[in-house]
C-alpha cells in the first residue's frame, strides 16, 4: 500500500511545522473552548480537537488537534482543522469522512484514519451542547438581558 504524495507531504509538513497545521491544545479553563475525543477500535488510534467557539453565533474561530497514528490519521486531521475554520458547528456537522479521504486521496485501507475525524466534531458539538446548558441552567437570563417589553409579552410580569 502506498500513500499518496497528498498525505506524504502533509505528514512531513506537520513534523516540520506543527504550529501552521494546528497542533495543540487550547486552554480548557476557557469557556468558549470544546474538545471531542475519538478512538479507533481496529488500531487504537486516537484523535482530540479543541475547537474555539464564538458563543453567539457558534461559529468556529480557531482550532486545534492531537492526534496518536499514523501519517493517514494525522494527513486527516490537518485537513480537518482547514475544513472546520470559521464554520458554524451546523455546517461543520455536515462534513463527511469521505471528504477527507478523497481530498487526501486515502487508500481503501486508510479509510477508517479520516472516520476517526469526522467522529471528533460530534463529540465537540456534544460538549458544546452540554456547556451551553449547563450555562443557561447555573445563569438563566435576567430582566436586563431581555429586550424591552419581552416578559410583558409572554406575561410574566402580568
Ligand atoms: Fe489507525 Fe490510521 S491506522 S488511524
């Protein structure tokens, strides 16, 4: 089995420049940060994305991966990180494993490499998911933070 000259390069690119391809984590403190972690049961390879997230209008800001694998899984995740900046997480939900494998050109063999990114985004967006409400439930929204008249409307205030 061969790689293509795709994943060749962007494998070699990655140990060459880790930064520029979004290796790393983001601070987990930070309250606008999610991760989705992913394994591989055929192989036991592993991949994390931290996404940085806009809380209005969850769009992506940044991101950043880990990935323990070979040079598919780590080609998939670099071309993953490209493909999620600056989408909502409504239309990062809607890239496939296979765009990434043909995008990279993975052998049928290599497949499952680009699975194991697609499978991050869905735990990201669960995470997220649970943060936001757990912030709404700890924070529900004060008079202040209505628009003008709205409780009126729904009459609480009545
Ligand atoms: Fe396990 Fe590629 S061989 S992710």
């Amino acid at each position: 089995m061969a790689y293509s000259s795709k994943v060749v390069n962007r494998f070699e690119d990655v140990l060459k420049n880790p930064e520029k391809h979004g290796v790393g984590r983001f601070d987990p403190k930070d309250p606008n940060v999610v991760t989705g972690l992913a394994g591989a049961p055929a192989c036991g390879d592993v991949m994390k994305l931290d996404l940085k997230l806009d809380p209005v209008t969850d769009q992506i800001l940044d991101v950043k991966f880990k990935t323990y694998g070979c040079g598919s899984a780590i080609a998939s995740s670099t071309m993953f990180v490209e493909m999620l900046k600056g989408k909502t997480l409504e239309e990062a939900k809607l890239i496939k494993d296979k765009e990434i494998a043909d995008a990279l050109e993975l052998p049928p063999i290599k497949l499952h490499c680009s699975v194991l990114a697609e499978e991050t985004i869905h735990k990201a967006i669960k995470d997220w998911e649970d943060k936001t409400a757990h912030r709404r439930h700890n924070n529900p929204p004060k008079d202040d933070d209505v628009p003008d008249g709205r409780w009126n409307w729904y009459g609480i205030n009545e």
